[in-house]
C-alpha cells in the first residue's frame, strides 16, 4: 500500500489550523477573565480611595 501524501499533508494542516485556533481563543478567553477578575464597581473604588485619603 502507496503512502498518499495527500491525505498526509491535508491532516497536518488541518492539525496547524486547530492548534491556531485553540490558540487564539485562549488568548480571547484570558483577556476576558482578567478583566471580569480586575472589574471593581465605581461605587467600592471611591470607597477604597476616600480610605487612602484618610
């Protein structure tokens, strides 16, 4: 049985796409919680700096 190069090189391309992506979407999603996680209402942020000036 021939190798079939074609088959071959279609699955590593379609292996470098996915990696990619996946890449690319954690890249999203850690920008995306690290601002949910850093996010301080107004409210409590002037609470927290007219303590400082205290």
């Amino acid at each position: 049985m021939a190798i079939n190069w074609f088959i071959i090189a279609a699955i590593i391309i379609g292996v470098i796409l996915l990696v990619y992506i996946l890449i690319k979407q954690n890249k999203k999603d850690r920008k995306k919680i690290e601002q949910e996680l850093n996010y301080v209402p107004e409210s409590e942020e002037a609470e927290i700096d007219n303590e400082k000036e205290s």
